[in-house]
C-alpha cells in the first residue's frame, strides 16, 4: 500500500479522533523499527505472543511482520475501525504481510477490555498515552503488567520534551495533568527499562523498553 494513502488515512483520523490517534502523521520507519527491536529484547527462545496495541496504519506492524517466526503469534488490539480495516487491506495485498496472515489476529476494541487466554512475551504499544487522563493512563500501564508474561517486554514510545512543551502553553490544570502523568511514568519505568532516541521522526521520540520481573525475581 502506498505511503500517501496510509498517511491521508491517518491524517483524517488525527482531525476526527484526536484523543486516540494522538498524532498528525504515522511513526517514521525508523520509530516503527526501533519499537520492533522490543520484541528482540524478550528472553523468550521458543515460539513468542507478541501484542501490539494501537497498530494505526501499521508503522511498528511492517517490521513485526518482517520479524514474525515460523511458531510466533501476532496480536494486534487497535480501537478504531478505519485503521482495522486499512490493516486488514494490507494483510490481503502486501506479500510480506499476507504471508503471515494465518499467525495474525486483530481485534477492534479497546486494549483495556482485552481478555488474552495467555500472557505474552512482548508487548509493542503505539499509544498516545499524554493524550489520556492520569487514572486512564495508570490503567493501561496496569493492563500491559497483567498481559506480560513474567519476564515480558513491553516497547512503546513518547515525544521527545513534549509533556514540558504542551505544559508551557497549556491552562493549570492541563499542566497539572501533565506532569501527573511525568510522575506515573516515571514510577512505571523505574528500574526496570532503558530509552533509545529516535531522531528520524517527527516529531522525534524516545522509545522507552521495559523488561518485567521475571518468576526468579519474585522469589
Ligand atoms: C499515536 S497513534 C500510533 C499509531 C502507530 N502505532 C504508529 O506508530 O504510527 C495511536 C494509535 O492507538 C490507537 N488507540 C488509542 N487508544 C487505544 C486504546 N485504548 N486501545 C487500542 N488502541 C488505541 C489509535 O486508534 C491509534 O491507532
């Protein structure tokens, strides 16, 4: 499917679903591998569940796709069904896509309702978490806690700077939401993820990988 069509899809998206679609354009390739290379990060050996959340037209997919074993498994859980329906074109017409269709599921809801018959060992996520009220947002990171498999990954990214940029020109209590959301974050990530900067993107993005406890560390 052609550049232009995927980013007119998700442009329209970004002027009729704000809130969920978070951005004006899809992740460069560059972010879109770079959220891939999460699932390298699994310590997992045999065949892998890999859950991406929020796919949009497919950024992060594409080189999934490319990823995918032979016994792996992909899930993909995207709310709107504009972008299932673009996803599920390119599994019918793009070869590297329709060749693993067969190991690919998509569900249209929302990822907070998601009930896996198993946890899995990566999980990718395209949300735009700053987008999200505070309790939202601590649900959802709760959610990829209890979908990970002990020892799981988790990859998703966040613009480089933009919590501080939107809290300079926002009103108190957008600014207060903000930085709430900094403190969530920070929680969440402490001790158990490294970041790598994305600059070929726009606007450029950190991609945050955590690695949950695994069985031992719980011990
Ligand atoms: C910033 S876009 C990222 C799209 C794509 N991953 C990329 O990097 O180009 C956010 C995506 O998350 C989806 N989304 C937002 N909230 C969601 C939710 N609660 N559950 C599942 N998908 C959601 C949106 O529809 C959109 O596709």
């Amino acid at each position: 499917m052609r550049r232009g069509s995927t980013h007119r899809v998700f442009l329209s998206e970004f002027v009729r679903n704000f809130h969920t679609t978070g951005s004006l354009l899809p992740s460069s390739r560059f972010l879109g591998a770079a959220l891939a290379r999460g699932v390298e990060k699994s310590p997992r050996h045999g065949p892998r569940r890999i859950l991406e959340v929020g796919p949009g037209t497919g950024a992060a997919t594409h080189h999934l796709v490319a990823a995918l074993k032979p016994e792996d498994r992909l899930e993909l859980v995207e709310i709107n069904p504009r972008f299932v329906e673009l996803l599920e074109a390119r599994f019918a017409q793009e070869p590297a896509w329709r060749s693993v269709r067969d190991r690919v599921s998509i569900h249209c809801q929302r990822i907070e309702a998601l009930e896996a018959s198993e946890p899995y060992d990566a999980i990718v996520s395209g949300l735009p978490l700053n987008n999200f009220a505070v309790a939202d947002v601590e649900q959802i990171l709760a959610v990829f806690e209890r979908l990970a498999r002990p020892g799981g990954t988790l990859a998703f990214f966040e613009y480089i700077a933009i919590r501080s940029a939107k809290a300079a020109v926002s009103g108190r209590s957008e600014r207060q939401r903000l930085q709430e959301i900094g403190r969530v974050l920070e929680r969440f990530l402490a001790d158990k993820s490294d970041r790598s900067a994305v600059w070929l993107n726009f606007p450029p993005a950190w991609v945050h990988y955590v690695q949950f406890p695994g069985e031992d560390d719980n011990a």
